[in-house]
C-alpha cells in the first residue's frame, strides 16, 4: 500500500495533458476534441478502478492520486505556450541570393 496511488497520478495526468491539449486544438478538429473528452476520463477511472479492484490500494489513495496528478498537469500546463493563430495566408519568404549570383549581377553592371 501506499499513497497516493503512483498509477492513479499518472493516469490522471496523462488525461489531464491530453485532454487539456486537445481542447487547445477544438478548432483544427472538433471530432477528435469530443473524442478525447469522452475517452480521457474513462481511461483515468479504469486505472483508479482496477488499483481499488485488485485490492492494493483504498480508494483515498486513487482520489488523492487523481487530485495530485490533475493538480500537478494543471500547474504544468500554465507554463505552455499557447498557439498562435495567423491571420490571413502565410507568405512566403523571399528566396535570398548566394554569393555567387550576388557576385554575377554585380559584375554586369
């Protein structure tokens, strides 16, 4: 035994980091954000679940090992960077010359 559960933690965070990066993207795929949504938090309970079920932790230590990981991926997550959105079409950079046609065009004139 011990607490809080380390499986608990770690499936909490994971859903919690997936989950928060897919809500971050809602917008390139609303399918894929729902699906996540749902998937997440049943995955993070099927772990917690079968800790309890298979009787090596009590269940304090599954809902004290999905607090700690949730808390800690939501303090992780501040420190993100978030996207940037363009606005407008992306533009293409400007081929840049090399030496050698720098060289050439000087030399004609």
């Amino acid at each position: 035994f011990s607490f809080p559960s380390g499986h608990s933690t770690n499936a909490a965070m994971a859903a919690t980091l997936v989950t928060a990066t897919a809500w971050q993207r809602r917008a390139e795929s609303p399918a894929r954000w729902r699906a996540v949504a749902t998937i997440a938090p049943i995955y993070a309970t099927a772990i917690g679940g079968s800790r309890v079920y298979l009787g090596v932790h009590w269940p304090t230590d599954v809902l004290a090992g999905w607090a700690l990981g949730t808390g800690w991926s939501l303090l992780a997550q501040r420190g993100w960077p978030r996207p940037t959105r363009t606005v407008g079409p992306i533009q293409p950079k400007k081929e840049v010359a090399t030496c050698r046609e720098r060289a050439s065009t000087t030399a004609r004139r």
